[in-house]
C-alpha cells in the first residue's frame, strides 16, 4: 500500500467525489480558501438533536487522550467519548453524514463527542496519520488514512472555543447547529498541511462538538482508538 504521506490517486479520486459531492448541495458554502477545502452547512442539527447529543457526551465524557508519541503538557484537555453506533438516532446521524460527503458509511470511525470547559483546549494538530510513527501499523490495519473531517458544534459559546487553522488563514465561531467538513489531503491525495487546526481555549461557557473521521478504506475496529 502507498505510504500516507505520498501521493495517492484513489485518495485523490474519493476527494473529488466528495467535494462534487458538497458544491451540489444548494446549502453547504465553499469557505473560499485556496490552502484548504473547507465547507460549512449551518442548522445541520435541530436545537432537539443538539441537546440530546450533549445529554449523551455528558454521561459518558471521560479525559481526552491523543496517538502522539510525544506529548506536550495542556496539548488536550478537553473530555470525550465515543458515541453508542446502535443507539437509533447515532445511525441516522452516520448515515446523513456520510450521505452529505457521499462516502461510504462503513469508512466512518464512531462519532466522537467532546467537552470542553473553561481553559480547556486542543492544541494545533492535524487529523491525518504519518507513517514515520509507532501507531501506524495499527491505523493502517483500522482502515488508513484519514481523508475526510466533519464537526459540529452543538452550542453556542459564551467566549473562546473557535475553531483555528493558523496555516489556511481562517477561524470558525461555535455556533449550534453549524457543520464544518473539510478535506485533510492535498489533490493529489497526500496530507495537506493547511489543515493544522486548533480547538482555542473556551474563555466562558462550556463547549460541545461532535467529530465524525472518514478513513480511506472501510474502519475496521482494533485495539486502540484513534484521537
């Protein structure tokens, strides 16, 4: 298989698919960006769904980890959880999101649901995998390559909390309901570095998300999870 970090051109194939995909649909907006495909879709979620799903992250959060090797102290402190896939009303919300992006359902990870409190953050980061680290054989055998982020964020916001890519030149206020997709390759199909982003720190309030990763084969659950 193609390194993740080379071009590849079936990763490259599934990008153009889902950005036809999205640039049909009358009510997603092209952010405008030339370093990054990155789409938004506000009300995808019903003020209802929103605070059935932060009633869901609420009973099951617990402290969020992350795959790096190394970490830096305060990288992540927010809280998550994976979302229940049986639960009726997580699997319509799999199938509308891999329906919106036109990727199959079964190359989606489980929803991941996520807290965030006051000074809690995500440090810069991308969600795409390198191969030049120790938990990629396993990332390769749950499905490779992550080529697709969508998130949604279930509240407002008091202060903080944006969503911040320093590389691409945007930065994205929680509103609820709001839905952001964006590609995390290149056209070519290789990781596109404009995708660091960065979850700021909540200055008031709390913050609620959900994240559902799209992998570029079929997610095959294995040992570890992917964060």
């Amino acid at each position: 298989m193609t390194s993740p970090m080379a071009p590849d051109p079936d990763r490259a194939e599934t990008g153009r698919r889902a950005t036809a995909r999205l640039e049909a649909n009358p009510l997603v907006r092209h952010a405008g960006l030339d370093a990054l495909q990155l789409y938004h879709l506000p009300n995808f979620l019903s003020r209802t769904e929103c605070k059935a799903l932060i009633r869901m992250i609420d009973a099951d959060a617990k402290p969020s980890v992350v795959l790096a090797q190394y970490q830096e102290p305060g990288l992540r402190t927010s809280y998550t959880c994976d979302l229940e896939r049986q639960d009726p009303e997580i699997r319509r919300l799999d199938a509308r999101l891999a329906d919106l992006l036109g990727i199959p359902l079964d190359h989606g990870e489980p929803i991941q649901g996520q807290r965030y409190a006051m000074g809690q953050q995500f440090r810069a980061h991308c969600d795409w995998f390198r191969d030049d680290v120790d938990y990629w054989p396993e990332m390769k055998a749950q499905g490779g390559q992550r080529i697709w982020t969508a998130m949604i964020y279930l509240n407002d916001v008091e202060e903080g909390g944006e969503t911040w890519f320093p590389r691409a030149g945007i930065r994205l206020t929680p509103t609820r309901g709001l839905l952001i997709a964006w590609n995390n390759l290149a056209a070519d199909g290789s990781p596109n570095d404009a995708t660091l982003h960065e979850a700021r720190p909540v200055l008031g309030g709390t913050k609620y998300i959900i994240t559902k990763w799209f992998r570029e084969r079929p997610w095959t659950p294995t040992g570890a999870r992917a964060y």
